[in-house]
C-alpha cells in the first residue's frame, strides 16, 4: 500500500531517507476510501484490528469487515443527519466501535473529534461550545452519560446523542439496536477536498484552557512514516499502542501509520492500566510491535518480565515525554529490544525519531523527520551550535508539511502566536549534538534559572529515576532570594522505600543526583507524593506542583 503513496518504500540509511524521501497526494485524498477500502480489494481476509477486553471476550475484524461495518456505520450516521463538515464528538474508551466510527465520518466527510471519558460536564460544554458540536457518539457508562446528559442544556449546537452501550439512557440513540436497519450505504458525491477539516483534538495542554488543534485530510499520509518506518511494520505485523482513543497518541498508534502498512492494530480494552496484565496480554496475543510513553516502561520495568514470554516482540517505541536512559537499559536487559524514541506534538505527526537504521542513543529522540524542516533555533531566531540548548522549530515559510496541522481553530491570535514569519514553534526545548541526535531538555517555560545555570527538568529527572527508590518524579523551579530559582524534586516511591520517605532518603537522593550529574543541578527541595498530577493524556503537568508552591508560600506568608 506505501508504495502508492511514496516515490521510493525502502531506505538503506538516514542519508538515503533524507535525499529520497517523497510523498504523493492524490487529490481528495480520503483514507477510509483510499487506503481501508482498497486494502479491503487487495487482502480482504487479512486482519485489520483485534481487540480484546480483560474478562477474555474478543473480536477480529479482517479489512473485508472493516469496509462492510464502516459502511454500515456511515449509512446510520447518515440517516440521523450528519453529513460533510459536520462536527462530532466521539467519546469511545477503547471500544471498537470508536475505530468503525472514524473511518464512518471520514466517509461522510464529517469531523471527528474523539475525546477522553475523563471529561466533566465543564470540559463537555467548553468543547461543544467551542467547536459546535452536532452529535456526540459516546459509551454507555454511569459517568459518561451522566455528564454529557447533565452539559446539554449549555450546549445548544448538539442535536443527536447516540450510546453504544451498555447504558442508553433517555435521549440517546441505540447504536446496536438502531444500526443494523440501516440502508445499504452509498458514497455521497462529493465528500472532502485534501484542505478540509478531517480531525479536530483538543489538547490537554499543562496550563490554559484546551486549544482546538485541526488536521485535515492528508494528516493520514503524514502518519506512514510513523507506522511503515519508526513502528518497522509490515503486514503480519501485529501492533500495540498504548493510548486511550480521545488524545493524539491514538492517531499516532492506533489507526493510520499501521494501516498504511497493512499492519493488524491490537487493542486492549482495560478500565484502568495494570501492568501485568498488559505484559499477560502481549504474551497470551503475540505482539510483535509494541509503543507506550516512557511511563508505562518505568512500571514494565519494576515487574518481573522474565515471568512472561516476550519472544514475539520485535520492535519497540516510545513517545510523549522524554525517556529517562534507566529505563532504556533496564527493558533492553529484560527484552534484548534497544527502544526507539520519536517526538511530535498533537500539532505534527513525528518530527524526529529513531528510525530502523538509525543506532538510538538512550535518551535521545532521534534524528529529525526529513518530512519536516527542522531546525534549532535560539530566542533570538539565529541557528544553534551543538550542545547549545534551543527551541525546536518547523521552517515553513517554503512549503507546509504533511502532518503539520491546519492551526487551532477560531483563534488566529494564538496561531500566530506559535506559527508566524514561516516558522513553527514547538515550545520545546533541546540540544544537538555533535552527531546530530536531539536531546529533550524541557518546556520552554519550565526551563530553570539558578544561580545563573540554566537547568532543564529532564537531566534531573534522568539522574533520580537511576536510583532505586523512584518510580516517578517531576522536577520544577521554587522562587529563592539568592538563587532566583532553586531546584525542587517531587518524587512518587516505589511501595517498599516508602517507609524509608524522609530526611536521611532525602540526602541519599540528593547525593545521588550530585554524583550522577553536574552536583549544581541537584534538588535542594524534595517532596514525596503518592502522586504525579498529570494531563489527560499522561504527560507530567509541572505547572500544577508549581502552582500548588505558589499558593503554598502566599498563604503562609
């Protein structure tokens, strides 16, 4: 399938990849259509998604099926009256109708906007506001219908609320009890134009309200590489993003990149992660290809992995935040699999990464994507040397890239704010070194000034999650008369160094990080927490623990 849409599908080295990698976009381009439909054509008995729920149940979906149930689900979209450019909320978990609704919308040219079941009445009503939703199509449990029920009457767009169940509340339409007498589907005439919204994510971003991040129907194709390379898949594969559906990191692992490939998605449904149940779970299905963010590898890592037989496992990633080399070395020892990091932002699709013939450096994010025009850049917008800590930036002002997003909707100011004089801030900050690798340093805003150093959050968390103690930490900056900021550690313990939390651990911890790193860095405050306050989406929200330590200090004076 790549080959339809690459000028050149394999790559001897990273020289090659940047020199002949190529892209070619069909006008109209529709991945339901284009990509699902045709591999329906091709290999029509090859498995496309397995999804399996805890209990045991489960369900294999070949392409034939996906065309027939997507089309299906298109036709009963259809007939409750969504059409082309009409928004929809899709509040799924990890159900696989969340899948069959997608690839529906792509079909009827609607938008998607999948969002977490985590959501409040509030977080609902913002977004229906926001984006105007039209229809909502969400699971069947207490608290989900609850608060989309309950955001109703502050959300006037909304018409049509349908629950695949098991709940179907008043109001809600029946997914399964209405779907199956749906007409047979046909292709409206006219569905998208490539410049169309196809898919809308609000970010869960570490401060401010959501914003409204927009793709639109090329976004699939600036995922092969995502899939076909980094991922290293190929049909026979089987896949296993850990992701919930209502954030980016599902698009990035779950739907697009490994369907180019022609890849099987696995899916977990699990309420609440358990790590041996995931490791029982990659054992008893046989995955090959296997992406979590680093933390779901700090917590693989404290289990006992030799208990279960991995030997499926062929390639592994990660993504989300930076990946502390500790854990790199401790799953490598478990698996004999070295983990390929990637970067990207719910923006982009990966802006760099370790790609199959690319030698990782733990820690590292890997080389930039040639899909995009990265570069390095200081305050002042002048270029980097090696080893000097700048902002990733995307260089725009001759082309825009495929998977780059269209912008954040309704808000040209915050737009421009991020994307102006044809360059893309990223708001993160990294350093190059001299073989061209990237290492995260941190947020732009959550760089720390002590003394005159500038200190990145991420080289002090690397040098605590070496030590034995910690499961989790998150580094921030606490105003100091003298030093400005002084370093502080908020750290979740594992279960059996708990009862050791306190002073004497505190210098333990403090030497430690004085003799892993440069002894400047090392936190002066250090805080135990059962722990980490953290976005939707998993990643750490340093601003909270930082404005927990404002109020904190104003209250007591």
């Amino acid at each position: 399938m790549i080959e339809h849409f690459l000028k050149q599908t394999t790559f001897t080295d990273n020289a090659d990849y940047r020199r002949n990698l190529q892209f070619t976009v069909p006008d109209n381009f529709n991945f339901a259509y284009d990509v699902m439909d045709r591999w329906a054509e091709e290999a029509p008995d090859s498995h496309a998604l397995l999804w399996a729920r805890e209990g045991g149940e489960h369900r294999t979906f070949t392409f034939r099926q996906m065309k027939e149930e997507s089309d299906r689900a298109a036709s009963y979209l259809q007939g409750l009256g969504i059409g082309r450019g009409d928004r929809v909320m899709i509040i799924l978990k990890r159900r696989y109708e969340f899948w069959l609704t997608v690839l529906a919308l792509h079909k009827l040219g609607a938008i998607a906007i999948p969002a977490t079941h985590m959501l409040t009445r509030r977080d609902i009503v913002y977004r229906n506001r926001k984006a105007s939703i039209k229809a909502i199509v969400c699971v069947g449990d207490d608290y989900v219908v609850e608060q989309i029920a309950e955001a109703m009457e502050e959300s006037p767009s909304v018409e049509t609320l349908i629950s695949v169940g098991p709940i179907v509340p008043k109001g809600f339409h029946d997914w399964h009890k209405e779907i199956g007498s749906a007409k047979p589907f046909v292709r409206p005439i006219s569905v998208n134009s490539n410049s169309d919204v196809m898919l809308a994510y609000f970010t869960s971003g570490t401060n401010g309200e959501p914003k409204m991040v927009v793709h639109d129907y090329t976004y699939p194709i600036g995922h092969l590489t995502t899939g076909a390379f980094w991922h290293n898949l190929h049909k026979g594969s089987i896949h296993l993003t850990v992701a919930d559906t209502g954030w980016a990191k599902a698009a990035w692992g779950k739907l697009y990149g490994q369907w180019f490939a022609g890849a099987t998605v696995f899916v977990l449904d699990q309420e609440r992660f358990n790590a041996l149940r995931l490791l029982q779970a990659i054992e008893k299905y046989r995955i090959t290809s296997f992406c979590a963010p680093p933390t779901v590898y700090r917590y693989l890592v404290h289990e006992d992995m030799a208990k279960f037989d991995l030997s499926s496992l062929e390639w592994c990633t990660t993504a989300g935040e930076a990946l502390n080399p500790s854990v790199f070395e401790r799953f490598k020892a478990a698996t004999g699999i070295s983990l390929h990091e990637g970067f990207g932002q719910t923006e982009t699709t990966m802006t760099l990464g370790t790609m199959p013939w690319v030698t990782p450096k733990p820690g590292s994010m890997g080389l930039p994507n040639p899909q995009y025009d990265i570069a390095l850049l200081r305050t002042d917008g002048t270029p980097c040397a090696d080893n000097e800590n700048g902002e990733i930036c995307i260089i725009t002002s001759h082309r825009k890239p495929l998977g780059l997003f269209l912008g954040y909707f309704g808000d040209e100011e915050l737009t421009r704010s991020v994307w102006h004089d044809g360059i893309y801030h990223t708001g993160d900050v990294a350093y190059r070194d001299e073989d061209g690798y990237y290492w995260f340093v941190g947020r732009t805003d959550d760089v720390i000034k002590s003394s005159g150093y500038r200190i990145g959050p991420f080289e002090v968390e690397s040098a605590l999650m070496c030590h034995p103690s910690v499961v989790e930490c998150a580094i921030t900056g606490v105003p100091d008369e003298f030093r400005g900021m002084v370093v502080k550690a908020t750290i979740v313990l594992r279960e059996d160094w708990k009862a050791r939390a306190g002073d004497d651990l505190i210098k333990e911890l403090q030497e430690h990080v004085k003799r892993t790193t440069a002894p400047y860095k090392y936190p002066r405050i250090i805080e135990f927490a059962d722990e980490l306050p953290k976005t939707i989406s998993g990643k750490i929200r340093r601003v909270e623990i930082r404005e927990r330590d404002a109020e904190n200090a104003f209250e007591n004076g």
